[in-house]
C-alpha cells in the first residue's frame, strides 16, 4: 500500500474495484457535490486547457483496434499517407497557439517507434512545438526506454498512450498487442521524466463494470497521470465498431467525475466525441470536473466542433481557455 498524498489526492494505493465503483455509483448529487468540491479544491473551475492534435502520420496501421479508423485492417477510406513535414506541422502549430491553444499534440499510426529518419522528424517537431511556447505532446505507440529518453531531451512535454478499456475488456477490443505491453510504454514514459497522458475510450460495448475497471487502472498507477483523456467513441463506418449506439452521456459525466475523485490534480480531458454531444451535456462534463478539450476542426481523422462552436460554449458557460502551461 502506498500513501497516495503526496500525489495530491487522500486516497491510499491501491485503490479497490469497490472503492472505484462507490464513487462511480454514488447518487448523481453527492457524486457531482464531491467531483465539484475535488476540482475547486485542486484548480480553476473556470477555466479550460485547449489543446490542437496533428495527424503527423495518417492510415495504415498494423494494429487492428477495433475502434481505429487508421487501422490497416479494416476499409475505412482514411489512406495510408506518409509523414508531415517539419514545417507544415510547425505552421499548423502556430495557427493552434494564436486560437488558444497551449498545447500541440501530435499523433503516428505507428504500432512501436522505429529508430531513424521518421523518428528524427519528430523530435525535429518537438523541438520547434517547444520553441513556439507551447506544450509538446506526441502518441506514437509502443516505446523503449532508449527512445522515451531522447524524447525527453528534445523538451517532450508529455507522452499519450491509452489503456483504453478495463483488462478484461482489452483482448476484445484489440488483438495484436496487450494490456502489459501497453503499462510497460508507460513506465519508459514515466522513467524518462515525461509526463503520462493516458485515459480511454467509453461506447466500445463495454460493461459499467469495464469503465470502472479502467478507472480502477488508472488510479493505480503510481503517481497516477498528469493527463487523462476520457473519449466517447467516435464511430466509423467500415471499423468493427461502426454500429455501436452512442455511450448513454451520464456515463461519461460519472467518468468523468470517478476520474476528477480519483485523480485530484490530473487534467481531465474530455475528448473525442464532443460533435456528437450537446452542449448542455459538455456542461455537466465541465462541472464533473473536466478541463481540458480537443479544438480545432479536426481530432486525427473525424470531425471536431472547431474554434467558432467552441467559443460559443465557453461564452455560454461562462468559461475561459486556461492560460496555463505545464513547464
Ligand atoms: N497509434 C498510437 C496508439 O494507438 O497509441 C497513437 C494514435 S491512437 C489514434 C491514439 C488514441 O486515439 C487511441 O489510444 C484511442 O484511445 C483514441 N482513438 C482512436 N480512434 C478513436 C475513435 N474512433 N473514437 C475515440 N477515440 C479513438
Ligand atoms: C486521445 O485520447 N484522443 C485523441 C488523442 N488522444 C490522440 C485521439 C482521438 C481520435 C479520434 C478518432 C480520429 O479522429 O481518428
Ligand atoms: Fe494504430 Fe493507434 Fe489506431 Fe491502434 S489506435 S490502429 S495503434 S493508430
């Protein structure tokens, strides 16, 4: 058992299946009342992270995710392009700072890196992201220790790798890597001093019990993430996933809120899916404890509410974007 206090949060590690589903199964009040009291205790409830993802690498992936348009594995239209130039990427970066943003993240249909020209490219990317003022995020799969190291050097400042789903719902959601191997590219992240953005995806057929599960991982980790992005999954057409119903929202709220209970400094992003959702249930996300979202036009290869929408909610709430940087 480990004293989680020092990790700014009362609870003791490990955290329980039934201390997770207590919280996640409380009366929608209390639960709220708690996530509420959590997040103005640790940040600005008024405030909310904006941050801008680039396909730096788009289709063609040889992992077979279930819920992944970019998947080589399933016919989706979205086609195997090679990389962005540095300086493409770097323009798209500048134009996501002058709207808001404070932080660039940039994603690889990559199953692992691979050493070599692709892989000095980003960090050609990280270094000039670094140098527009911005926080620097990328997600490129699997990782060594070697690589998360050179990545640090280049000024990452964080590192996305999704656990996705519980442990058991895992192998039905993805077949050619585990549930381990994923834990493993995050502690290479961890060791190298990067930060750790690592959430999932609810609306995959998943159970409650599954979502708590996910939740319960998390947690556990020890120090728990910096960043936890909650996804609802954005079906597409020609993925084994096309034809799941949209995630009931309230669910997501008490993610979102078991996640801000759990987590008490961690930015809790609320994701993908935000185009399916209204803006009253965007609310209660933001009171769950959410602070951060996805902006622009585009998340990697579906549709985002974009800049226009997303100023109009914030005005609506009363919001602001958080000026904030991490480092
Ligand atoms: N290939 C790398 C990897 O899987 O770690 C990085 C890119 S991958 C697209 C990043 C994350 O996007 C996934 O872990 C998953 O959580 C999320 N994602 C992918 N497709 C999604 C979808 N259709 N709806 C919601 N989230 C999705
Ligand atoms: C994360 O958790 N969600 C983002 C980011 N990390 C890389 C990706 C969402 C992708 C949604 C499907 C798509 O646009 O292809
Ligand atoms: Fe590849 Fe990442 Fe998509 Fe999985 S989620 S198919 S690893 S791009």
């Amino acid at each position: 058992m480990t004293d989680h206090s020092h990790n700014g949060g009362a609870a003791v590690l490990p955290v329980t299946r039934d201390e997770v589903r207590a919280i996640y199964e409380a009366p929608f009040p209390d639960l709220l009342f708690r996530a509420m009291s959590v997040h103005r205790a640790h940040h600005n409830p008024r405030l909310v992270q904006h941050c801008t993802l680039s396909n730096i690498k788009e289709g063609g992936c040889p992992e077979d995710c279930a819920y992944c348009p970019q998947s080589a594995h399933y016919r989706t239209g979205v086609k195997n392009r090679p990389m962005l130039e540095v300086e493409d990427v770097l323009a798209q970066a500048r134009r996501a700072r002058d709207s808001g943003s404070t932080r660039f993240c940039m994603g690889a249909s990559w199953r692992d890196v691979r050493n070599g020209e692709d892989f000095e490219t980003v960090l050609a990317m990280v270094r000039g992201v670094r140098a527009l003022g911005m926080e620097a995020c990328v997600t490129l799969g699997m990782l060594t220790a070697e690589q998360a190291q050179r990545l640090k050097e280049a000024g990452l400042t964080a590192y996305n790798h999704n656990l996705d789903t519980s442990r058991e719902f895992y192998p039905r959601i993805i077949s050619t890597r585990t549930y381990d191997e994923r834990l493993e590219t995050v502690r290479h992240v961890r060791a190298a001093g990067i930060e750790v953005c690592c959430g999932g995806i609810l609306g995959m057929g998943e159970s409650r019990e599954d979502r708590i599960g996910l939740l319960m991982e998390l947690a556990n980790l020890d120090p728990y993430p910096e960043s936890v992005p909650i996804n609802a999954l954005v079906p597409v057409e020609g993925t084994p996933l096309a034809d799941q119903p949209p995630v009931d929202g309230l669910e997501m709220v008490r993610a979102i809120a078991t996640a801000r209970i759990l987590m008490p400094r961690a930015r809790v992003r609320l994701a993908a899916g935000r185009t399916a959702m209204s803006d009253e249930l965007q609310a209660l996300c933001f009171l769950a404890g959410a602070n951060s979202i996805f902006t622009g036009e585009k998340l990697l290869t579906t549709p985002n509410p974009g800049n226009e929408a997303d100023a109009r909610l914030l005005a609506r709430l009363g919001l602001a974007i958080d000026p904030t940087m991490a480092h």
